[in-house]
C-alpha cells in the first residue's frame, strides 16, 4: 500500500470517526467528556499525518522546482 494510499484510507477513517463520535453525542449516548477525549484521541494521529503530507509535497516541490 502507498503512502497516498496510506493518508487516505486515514482521513476517511477518521472521517468516519469523527461523525460516529459526533452522532452518539448528539444523542447523549456519550457525555461531552467523552465525546471530547475521542476526538482528541482521532484527531493527533490525522493531525501528524497532515503535518507529514505537507511536509512530502514541500519537499517535492522544492525538488522540482528549477
């Protein structure tokens, strides 16, 4: 599996994720504690993720660039 592969599959899953968490808050299935604690918990992996994204095509660009 590639690494583009790789981001995407992880933003879909969090995606996923994050309006499941949403979702069962909305219907008090889970608190506002938890409902924030998952979300943290989703969104540092997906944070990194984009952080090393950024950084790859940053470094492409200035491969390629002239």
């Amino acid at each position: 599996m590639t690494t583009a592969r790789k981001f995407r599959v992880l933003t879909l899953a969090s995606t996923a994720l994050v309006l499941a968490i949403l979702i069962l808050q909305f219907t008090q299935v889970i608190s506002g504690f938890w409902s924030v604690t998952l979300l943290v918990i989703v969104g540092i992996p997906v944070t990194i993720a984009w952080v090393i994204l950024e950084r790859r095509l940053g470094a492409e660009k200035m491969r390629d660039a002239p």
